[in-house]
C-alpha cells in the first residue's frame, strides 16, 4: 500500500467523508465540505490528510480512537510482526499496525 493509500484508509477510519466535486471530478475528502461561490473549495487528499506515515503526532491522534483491546492488539503485532516496542516504532510502521489492528 502507498503512503496516500493508508493515510487516506485511517482518515476515513476515523470519519473523514469522500465525496466528488462535480466542478472538477476530483475526489476530495474531508471532515465536510466548504463553499467559496457557490463552488466546492476544499483540499486534495494529499494536502488535507493527515500523513499518518510520516507523522508520530498524527499517529498520536488515529491511536487515541482505539479501545483498549485495539491498542493490545496493536502492541502484539509491532512487536510480533516488526519486532517493535510501541515506544521505538516509527510513523509508517505504528499506520501499518493500525490499520492490521482495525481490519484494513
């Protein structure tokens, strides 16, 4: 999976919205859409998300949403299938786990 793939994944896990601007055909995704004109003006994916992979902060935030039994399953499978502590796990490898964690 690409970088933009699993920021888009856990962004939508965590209730960001896909939607089509009928102006240009784009996909955008958002928390919702904002109106300049008349016209949808809002951000591209890559712009807007969050980049879970490169980002502890963001990463921070998408953990934050899971249960408790979530965030030992996540624990198991850095440490099982990366060989990672939670604390010493980067970015992309803490997206990878999570979106494992939540079934993507």
């Amino acid at each position: 999976m690409t970088d933009q793939k699993i920021n888009k994944a856990i962004a939508k896990y965590l209730g960001w919205k896909e939607f089509s601007s009928f102006s240009d055909c784009k996909q955008i995704i958002g928390k919702r859409p904002s109106f300049h004109n008349g016209k949808i003006v809002s951000y591209t994916v890559d712009q807007y998300v969050p980049n879970y992979c490169r980002d502890l902060n963001a990463m921070h935030e998408a953990e934050n949403s899971l249960t408790t039994s979530q965030m030992t399953t996540m624990s198991q499978y850095l440490y099982r299938r990366l060989g990672m502590l939670w604390g010493f796990a980067t970015a992309s490898q803490r997206a990878e786990a999570f979106l494992r964690t939540i079934g993507k």
